[in-house]
C-alpha cells in the first residue's frame, strides 16, 4: 500500500508502516529527524500522486482551543488553515485519517468520527486527539493504561514546544499501521 503521512517531520507514523513492508513516506515543510522516506515541501504539490491511503497532521496552532485567546486577531490565518484542512480531507486518496486537537474543526468543518488519548494506546497521558475519517474504522484502543498525566498540556515554554507537542505517540502510529494497513 502507498501510504502519505502529511505534515510529519518526525517520521513515527511513517516508519510504522514501513515497517510492515509498505510504501511509506512523510511529508512535510521541514526536514525529516528520522532517515527514511520523506519529502521535503508542500503536500499539496503531491496529493494527486496515486496514494491508497494518507494520514494528515495539519499544524494546529490557529485551530486548536488552547489558542482559542488569539483566533479573534488571527482570523485570516485560521481561514487560511482551515481551507487547507478542506483541501486534506477532499484529497484525491481512497482512505483518509486527519488527526488534530480539539478545536474549531469541529465546529466549521465537521464533527470528528473519533476521539482518542494516548493513554488507550500504551502511554500512560492523557491528550483528546480528534479524527475525522474516510472509508477507514474508528482505531480500535490496544492497550489502555491506568496512570495517566497531562505532560503535553504541562510542558514549560521553549523553542521546540511545539515540535514536541506535535510528535505522534509511537503506540497510535502502531495501531494505526496494524489497524489501517491491513485493510483490502
């Protein structure tokens, strides 16, 4: 299977489809941290390029509730993010999952299918993940975990906050990888 992780500079979702023998590859505005298949540049450019399957994590930082304080002087820049998350879910791929925070997505966009924390997939956090699905099943949890924190949520501020704070969980990539790519 062809599978696009958009907007992944970390390379997790990506490796763990690779890992299971599948075409795999990230991209994103920035260099990958991790070698392996990556593009470097705009998705855009490469949606039509005959993909079965594209897992998007479009940036958040106009769309999601913990900026909510700033939309009212970002508005042309939330417009901006929210025509690109239209064109992500309207691309010209079989199968789509678009992860994003809780946001205004889901008030100007749609409802998300699905939402999922870190702490069903081996991780012992908590972080309300929202997905919006096409012709994919809801991720199936794999391994719930007891103690959970919200260390995202605690992070102090930095230069790389929000690198860190964009990293998929290795376990969601791995269920997304056993759950979605073993589909017909």
């Amino acid at each position: 299977m062809r599978v696009l992780v958009a907007c992944e500079f970390s390379g997790i979702v990506r490796d763990a489809f690779a890992s299971r023998g599948h075409d795999a590859w990230s991209c994103d505005l920035m260099p990958s941290e991790r070698p392996g298949q990556h593009i470097e540049g705009d998705v855009l450019d490469i949606l039509a390029q005959g993909w079965d399957l594209m897992i998007a994590h479009p940036p958040c930082t106009y769309l999601c509730n913990s900026g909510a304080r700033w939309w009212r002087s970002r508005q042309m820049e939330q417009r901006h993010a929210l025509a690109f998350i239209d064109l992500l879910l309207h691309a010209p791929i079989p199968r789509i999952a678009l992860e994003n925070p809780e946001g205004c997505i889901s008030t100007r966009i749609q409802r998300p299918d699905q939402v999922i924390h870190p702490w069903q997939f081996g991780h012992g956090e908590e972080k309300k993940t929202h997905l919006w699905l096409h012709n994919l099943p809801p991720l199936v949890p794999t391994q719930l975990v007891e103690g959970r924190e919200q260390r995202i949520w605690r992070m102090p501020q930095s230069r790389t906050r929000g690198r860190e704070r964009s990293r998929t969980y290795p376990g969601i990539a791995e269920a997304m990888a056993l759950q979605w790519g073993t589909m017909p």
